[in-house]
C-alpha cells in the first residue's frame, strides 16, 4: 500500500478509463501490440491509437509518432514501456487531459529492499499522474467485456455481452490469476475482468467502487492479496448493499508462506489474516478460499443474487447423491432442514408410497422421464420455502450419449422454482458433467448451474451470509471511538506516559478506572507489607510477582493463600522475581475464564480477541477476533461461537455463568482500548473470571503495552 495518501474517491473518477471511446496504447515488443489484437478482435467500436516513434501502423491500425500527435487526449491508454520512460508517459497523458491509464511495467514498490530504485519511482509515477487515475504499475490491464473495450496484452477467454446482458466483475491482485478466470468454461459471463497491480495511486476498494456502479454488472468478485485503505473498503460494502450487488471475496494470506509472497508480489498491506476475516465478515462481504468455489460463488450471486436463509431442499433420483448432499452440508452453516408433517405429505402424494420422502430427496426412478410427475413432485418439495432449492443433475457427455431425457427433468424443475417464486439450482456431482452451453441456458432460464456440491454448499452458504448481512444495520467504521454518548477512557496515572509493559498493579487500576470489576488489591514493597495488605484485604488471597509477562510459567504467582503464615512464606519466594509484590482479594465462584486480547493492527487499529482463557489459551486455541468499535450483538454473538460456550450456559446441571456481565466487561475493555488506542500497543486480560448468574465477570490478570 502507499504511503502516499489515495486521493478521495470521486464521482466519476475511473469512468473514461473503465468505460472508454477511444484506447491509446504506447509501445512495441510483444504486449502492446496485443492490446490492440484484442481490441480488434473484441469489435470496440471506439478509435484505437497505437503510439510507436518509428512505425507506421500495428495490427494493421495506423500509428501515431507520439502522445501530441493523436487526434484528442485518449480516455484510456496502455503503458507498454519500461519503468523510467512509463513516469514520463503518464506526465504526458496527464497535460494533454487524458481519462487514465494502465501501468505495465514492474520494477516499482513491490520490489521492496531488493531494490533501491524501486520507491524513488513509485513516488515519481504518483506524483506525474497527479488527479488523472492510474491503475498498476505491476498490472496487467482490463477487460470490458460490455464495450469489447480491452487494455489487455494477452490472449484471453471471455466473450463480449449481448445486448441488454449483465454478467460480472472481477478484480484481481494476480494477473496470471486473472488470465485463468478468464478461460473458464462454467456458465458465467463476464461484465469486466481487472487486475489492481501495485495499487501506487488508485486502490482496489476504488476500482471496485467504480466497477460496481456499472448497470451491467450484477455483482463482484475480489482476488485480494492486500488491502488498500479500511475506509475505501467500507464505501464499497455500504454502495454494493444499496446497489444489491453482492460481493465475494478470495482473500489469500491464511498460511505464512502466502503473506511472504502477497509482500514480494504488490507491496499491498495484507494485514493479519484474523483480522482480515473479521473485517470481511463485518462488511458482509464472504470469504471462500478456492477457485472454484469463488466463481461458482459468483455464479449463484449473478442468477438469484442474495438468499434469505442458510436453508436448503435437494432433490434427485439417487439415494447416494442424497446422502452426499448431507454429508458435504456437515460442518458448514447451511442445513437441509427436515420436513413439516404437512410439506411431507404434499411430496408423498406426488410419489406415492414405494419413496421415502426426507430432505435430502431421493425421488426414485419411477417419475423419470414424465415431466408432468416431476413436476408435480419438485414443485411440492419446493413449496417448503427454502432458502435454496437444489436439483442434483449431472449430463451425460454430449459427444457419446443423448441427454434428452435430462431436459425433460430440467423443464420440471424450472416450472416448480417458477411456480413457487422460489430460487433454484442445478448441481453437478463433478465440475465437468455439464457443458458450457447447457449452462448458459440454465442461466437463461433462471436457474443456477453450479459445477460441485462442495462448491454448491460454500456457494449457498456465501449467499446466505450476504442476505443476513444486509439484513443487520450496518456496522460502524472500524477504529473509531464510541460517540459522545459512550465513555471514553481517558488514562490519569503517568505510568500511561511511560514506554514499554506496564506492571499488574498499575494496568489493574487504569482498568478499574474504566469501569471493569477488578478484585481489591495492594501494591507491596516487602514481605512485611504483603502480610499487612493479606490481613486488610481479607483470606482468600492471590500472590504476584509484579513485573513478570507471565507468571504462571515463572512461578510467579500462587492462589488461595488462606492465612498470614501462607502468605509470609510465598511473599519471601516471590519477592527476588520481580519488581515488588502484589496482593489481591480471590475471585470466588468462577464458572469459567476468558481473555481478551487487544493487539494493534496497522490497517484496521485495534483488533480484540476473545476466547478460552486461563493458562491453556495456546493449547485449546478457542477464540474469536472482532474489529472495534464491536456491538453487544457482535460480542454475544463471538462468545455463543466459543467451544467454552456450554459452560457458560450451564453444561450439564453446572451454574449459569453470568453472561451479561461478561458481554459489558468485554465491552469495556474494547471501550477503553479505542480510547486509547494512539497509545496501546498490546493489552491482555487473562483470565476474565466471569461467575454465576448476577455475581459479575472480574479482571484476574492483565498485561498492558503502551507504545514506544
């Protein structure tokens, strides 16, 4: 990501670009004059201009000696030469008034270290393009499959729209990636294929904001490596849902090796991958992590758009397809619900009594090939009001066997998905078993082909989590502080000044000062002064070593010390430790422990974590991350996901703990962490002690980092 501020997105900014009359492209080798090939080839109906100081025509077009000598300022120009000579052609373009261009040379940011130069140019080419948009350097173009308008030095395999057709856009950190979206056979047209390169000067989240207003686009995929700016990215989910356009996003960078390379690659900001899902997951944008399963994904977004729900009905003539059907649904948050007494004996009727009516349905062999019965049958099993309703169908090949029959099947289910004003789709057992023409008239008719039941279920349930999420009110900016109506934690103690770890004793009082239950404790200089605070602050009684990160491994901490004798002996162990002892009143009635974490992310601020606490946090790995500001909603929702959940709602006859009392300390604490956050580097409640119904949530322990 630059350093160097993104200019305010604007109105209108990308349209010559995105949307051009007339394409200049600058250079010769190989990639330039495909650019113009494949607009030729594509039929753009606007002037192509090759620009080449020495010859006459490329591709048969006629070519222009220099920029100053095309017939008007281009609203959109390929950059097909090397890094130097690229600033000087942007500079050009951008005196002679042109729309934008596309940066294909390399050897800028992403270089990183290994190449001084590197940030020298990227800083030049900003600064020559100056208002006019430039997308790349490191980029490999864009395709307007709507216009046939391409800057674009490659083959590729999309074809143009038809008339009146929408299809969708897809924006791409990997141009290779990009290539190979492109060349897919799967029934989805294409509206626009983009790649964001380095992102020197126009970020993703713009590209896709002016992709997105786009009439004939229908929703958007997003390839991110990187994020460019939190607020351009909110911009973006705020237009998509008015729009109803929904989003999809791959973004890569859950494995060390894929953030090693997503640096080497565009120098773009990845972000911690937790809290790069949350931040997805807060915009309601859906994460998948495959290919596949993103352009099927796409695929479900252009022909029904949002579900209602995670609930699904599937239908076919094999029981193993059934049960494959509920199996891959497992573990994933759609559900094939079953059957009210009522909608099970409208299907029965239609099956008579030989079929086992259930949903997954096996309707058997005995309606195959009547359409009337199949009707009859798929719109009964439709009427249920599923979310989706799924046809598992795969053709047989085309080139060996006839698949008449299998059109009658899909005549049926078409009339039951239209009849019900439901959403349908077909789904193949194997991403192969249906031709890229019987999916392009699936599509025609409304229904949905969808290559893989894996992908099937990631697909519903990516769809489903969009029309949940636009459903809820839309979340607040992350990062800032609550609204006036919120207290803001404002620090009164100078330790908050000093750089580095902040002892127990002092993080405990910052906290209890904004409003978190923390157990009475004292500061103690020796063993004496420990006995005294142990007899004042009443038995039982914790011992700590202040100044240890983590006591538990150093010994540095021993509980329920019930007389003045335990505690003598313990304060004489623990006193050579650390830097002063600390006494505290026991926590008493605890049903289970949390922590809560606070880290600082250079993207999105801070970033909170809630999970098992207690000294097997790292073992049992049980947590959830949200962005803040959070809601009590979010909070809730992030504690009821925990493993540990059970226990708090009273596992096995066990007390209740007291759950709203843990919702208002997490709060606090992401309260207190906004409040402060040019501050805090790092905070760690370990373990938020939460008790029985009405008896609170106490910070037990906490570690507080200030930032240098």
């Amino acid at each position: 990501m630059s350093e160097t501020p993104t200019p305010a997105v604007r109105a209108g900014r990308l349209d010559r670009l995105l949307r051009p009359k007339s394409i200049a492209v600058v250079g010769g080798g190989f990639f330039a004059p495909n650019v113009v090939k494949q607009c030729l080839k594509m039929g753009f109906a606007g002037g192509v201009w090759p620009v080449h100081p020495s010859k006459d025509s490329i591709e048969g077009v006629k070519a222009y000696r220099s920029l100053a000598d095309l017939p008007a300022a281009p609203d959109a120009t390929f950059i097909g030469v090397n890094r130097n000579l690229t600033i000087d052609i942007v500079r050009e373009l951008r005196d002679l008034g042109a729309g934008g261009a596309i940066c294909f040379a390399a050897g800028f940011r992403e270089t990183g270290s290994y190449d001084a130069d590197g940030e020298r140019l990227q800083q030049a080419l900003v600064e020559a393009a100056g208002d006019m948009a430039v997308i790349g350097p490191n980029c490999y173009g864009l395709i307007n499959y709507a216009d046939g308008a391409l800057l674009w030095p490659d083959q590729h395999g999309g074809r143009r729209l038809k008339d009146g057709e929408t299809g969708a856009a897809i924006i791409a950190q990997s141009s290779n990636i990009a290539c190979n979206l492109t060349m897919q056979t799967r029934g989805l047209p294409l509206a626009y294929m983009m790649t964001a390169g380095n992102q020197a000067q126009t970020g993703l989240s713009e590209m896709a904001l002016g992709l997105i207003e786009d009439t004939r686009v229908s929703c958007l995929g997003l390839h991110i490596e990187g994020f460019d700016k939190a607020e351009g990215f909110e911009r973006l989910a705020a237009r998509a849902r008015e729009l109803k356009k929904p989003i999809v996003a791959m973004k890569v960078g859950r494995s060390e090796q894929a953030r090693a390379a997503t640096v080497s690659h565009t120098a773009s900001l990845a972000g911690s991958d937790s809290a790069s899902d949350a931040f997805l997951k807060r915009l309601g944008i859906p994460r998948v992590d495959t290919i596949p399963a993103f352009l099927e994904t796409l695929k479900l977004f252009h022909g029904v758009g949002a579900l209602d729900s995670y609930t699904l009905s599937s239908m076919s003539c094999s029981g193993g397809e059934a049960s494959v059907m509920a199996d891959t649904a497992e573990g994933r948050p759609v559900s094939f619900p079953g059957l009210t007494e009522e909608h099970r004996a409208r299907v029965q009727e239609t099956l008579g009594p030989l079929v086992a009516v259930a949903n997954p349905l096996d309707y058997n062999t005995y309606i195959w090939a009547n359409e009337p019965a199949m009707t009859a049958t798929f719109s009964a099993m439709v009427s249920g009001g599923f979310g989706l309703n799924m046809l598992v169908l795969d053709f047989p090949r085309t080139d060996r066997c006839s698949d008449a029959d299998w059109w009658w099947t899909i005549n049926a289910f078409e009339a039951a998905v239209k009849a019900n004003d439901a959403k349908g789709a077909v789904v193949t057992s194997m991403g192969e078993n249906i031709p890229e023409g019987h999916g392009e008239e699936l599509l025609r008719r409304g229904i949905v082909p969808i290559l893989g039941i894996a992908e099937a279920m990631d697909a519903a349930a990516a769809a489903a989590f969009v029309g949940e999420a636009w459903r809820r009110p839309t979340a607040r900016a992350v990062g800032v502080a609550p609204p006036s109506g919120l207290p803001a934690i404002s620090a009164t103690r100078g330790e908050i000044m000093l750089p580095g770890a902040i002892d127990e004793a002092a993080a405990k009082a910052m906290l209890a000062d904004a409003r978190l239950s923390v157990p009475a404790g004292r500061r103690s200089a020796s063993v004496v002064e420990a006995v005294a605070a142990a007899n004042e602050l009443g038995y039982p009684v914790a011992l700590k070593a202040l100044g240890v990160a983590h006591k538990s491994e150093a010994g540095a901490v021993k509980l329920n010390l019930r007389d003045e004798a335990s505690v003598r002996g313990v304060a004489e162990q623990l006193v050579i430790l650390g830097d002063g002892l600390y006494v505290e009143r026991m926590v008493e009635g605890g049903v289970a422990e949390l922590i809560v974490g606070i880290t600082r992310d250079p993207l999105f601020g801070p970033v909170m974590t809630v999970g098992t606490g207690g000294v097997l946090v790292e073992l049992l790995k049980d947590s959830a991350t949200l962005l803040l500001p959070a809601s009590r909603d979010d909070v809730e929702t992030a504690l009821r996901g925990l493993k540990l959940f059970p226990l708090l709602d009273g596992f096995r006859g066990r007390p209740k703990a007291d759950l709203a009392a843990a919702i208002e300390a997490v709060l606090k604490i992401s309260e207190f962490a906004l409040a402060n956050r040019d501050a805090l580097a790092e905070l760690d409640v370990n373990p938020l002690i939460v008790c029985g119904e009405g008896k609170g949530a106490w910070v037990a322990d906490a570690l507080l980092v200030q930032r240098s």
